[in-house]
C-alpha cells in the first residue's frame, strides 16, 4: 500500500479536529471532500477549508456536499463528528464506504466497536451506552475501521475555519491490534501530512487512558464553566477528580487495560496544558449537544459489566446529565 491506496478521502464533520485533518490531507495531495451541511457547507464550498495556528494560516481547495452520494466511495472515511451525531451520520455514509474503504474514527470517548476483536470475557460486547440499536455497528462494517485516539486540541473560529492550539499526534490501531498493511500505510500518510502519528497495538488502550484524564475535567469545566487549570486548582474539586478516576482506572484493570500511573500523576500533565476551555465547554457554549454518553454514561455501564462500584462517577454523570437536559443538550438514548 502506498500513499496512493488513500486518494480518495471524505471527512465526515469538518469542524475543529475534521477540519484539521482535512486541510493537512489535502496539503499533503490527497483528493480530499467534506461531508457538511448548513454553514459550513456554504464556507467550505466559496474558500475550502482553512488551519490558523498563531500567526500563520493555511487554506486548502475541497469538495464539499450535504450528500454523501453525490461523493461516492472513498479510499478513506475520516468520522470526526461528537458523539450525538453519529448515529444519524452511521445512517448516511453507506455510499462513502466500499468494500476496501478504510474508516478513522477520530473522536472523543468509548467507541461503539471498543469490544471488536478485543478478546476475553468481553469480546463482542455491544455497549447500550454508545449504540444501544446496534444499528451503528449494522450500518458501518466492523472490518473497515481503524480507531484513532487525537492528542491535540483545536476550537472553530468560523464555519470552514480551525484554530490548532497545540498538539500534533495521532495514535492510530485496528481493534484486534493486528498491525496490518493498511494501518501503516496511514500512518505513513499521516506522518507525511505533518502529524506525529504512531501505531498502537492495543488501541482501546489509549483510547481509555485519554478518557481516563478528559471524562472528569469536561463535564466538570461544562457544568462550572471553569477552565482545566482552575479545576485542579481546587483541592476539593481535584481530590473528586482523582476519585473518580480511581474507579476507571480499576474497570479497565478488570478488562485488560491497566493503567499503572496514579492520578496525580495525569494532573501533573494536564496541568502543563495550561488555561484551557475543553471541547465539553465550548459545546455547552455553543448550544450543541453534549457527549456525556461515550465519555462518562459508558463509564458507568463498564461498572456494571466488571463488577466495579461506581458511586463518584455516578455523581458526576447525574449532575453534569441534569445540566444539559435544563439547557436542552442531552437526550437520553440519542
């Protein structure tokens, strides 16, 4: 496989993170189309799509349709969207996707195929939380997806327009953690697209240990407002933190993903990061729909699976669910 085995590329949600990946993709010759609507749609069609970071900005020409049809099939799907929307979007890609299309899930959060190909007692398993239908796993093929955990934080300056922060990686992984031909060869790609991007043979694995660190500061920073470094900075909110990260990190002992560092010691680089808003907060912000489901619902529900109580976390999902069903951004079951 070669560069040319991903020429064909559709990111499906062109914003922040989509956007990113898209622009560097298509700086880095692949063909590259943006599956949008509204707003965006209308800016990605008049100026493509556009990366700023300090003073610098780049621009890259894209197609961009409401339709996924109009598209066709891909070499590469990239899904980018929050995780409210992707039960509608698993319901349109169909004719994006052929039968060697590669999907990259690049999203926050437990994903629907976390136990595909994963082994052990939970093999298999279909977690309500992130696809209760199952109609997710029916409409995208398990064998098309490669999962990608993002290290890097970007916000929407304008519809078509991304601002990186900070932040450059990629951990890449099929779920079986087979190192195939195909995840290299994206990775490679992504590499010459100017990410640091690696292969994982377990990507459940750091996809957990990035839960591990955002599924208490989001939902916190959403419910207070407060930015990442205000958040540690309150000893009683931090040791809550720390409590709640202490029951995930023994669900995923019991699943096969041990995490060995303590809490403090993820703090310790959260706090590096400095003032930050996370991606729950500009949401709430924003009027958009929140991703408590993959992030903390899922938690919970792994609780229940492994055995593991979950008190702390329960109090943080109640509270940060109640919030966004007053301000209308979280529906249960969606």
């Amino acid at each position: 496989m070669t560069q040319n085995f991903f020429k064909k590329v559709a990111v499906v949600g062109a914003g922040a993170i989509g956007g990113w990946i898209g622009q560097r993709l298509s700086a880095a010759g692949c063909e590259v189309s943006v599956v949008a609507r509204g707003a965006t749609l209308s800016a990605v069609q008049a100026q493509g799509l556009w990366v700023r970071q300090g003073e610098h900005e780049w621009a890259a020409p894209v197609l961009a349709s409401a339709s996924p049809a109009e598209l066709g099939v891909q070499d590469l799907v990239v899904i980018a969207v929050k995780a409210p929307a992707l039960l509608e979007v698993a319901r349109q890609i169909g004719p994006l996707i052929g039968p060697h299309t590669v999907v990259l899930t690049a999203m926050n959060g437990v994903p629907w195929w976390f136990f595909q190909g994963f082994g052990g007692a939970l093999e298999g398993t279909q977690l309500q939380a992130v696809d209760a239908s199952g109609e997710i796993a029916r409409s995208i093929p398990p064998a098309s997806v490669i999962g990608c955990v993002v290290h890097a934080s970007c916000s929407v300056d304008a519809p078509g327009v991304i601002r990186h922060h900070f932040g450059n990686g990629l951990i890449l992984g099929e779920p079986s953690g087979f190192i195939s031909p195909r995840v290299q060869a994206l990775t490679a790609l992504l590499e010459r697209a100017g990410f640091a991007a690696t292969v994982s043979p377990q990507i459940q694995k750091d996809t957990w240990y990035k839960l591990w660190g955002n599924m208490t500061v989001n939902p916190i920073s959403a419910l207070t407002g407060a930015t990442t470094d205000l958040i540690l900075e309150d000893e009683l909110v931090c040791g809550f933190v720390s409590s709640v990260m202490l029951e995930a990190r023994e669900i995923g002992a019991r699943i096969g993903i041990p995490i060995e560092q303590q809490p403090e010691d993820r703090h310790a680089v959260t706090r590096k990061l400095g003032a930050f808003k996370t991606s729950m907060l500009q949401d709430v912000e924003a009027g958009k729909p929140v991703e408590l489901d993959a992030l903390v619902t899922v938690v919970k529900e792994l609780g229940k699976l492994t055995g593991v109580p979950t008190p702390m976390t329960d109090v943080l999902l109640g509270l940060a669910r109640l919030q966004a069903r007053v301000k209308g951004l979280y529906w249960p079951g969606v």
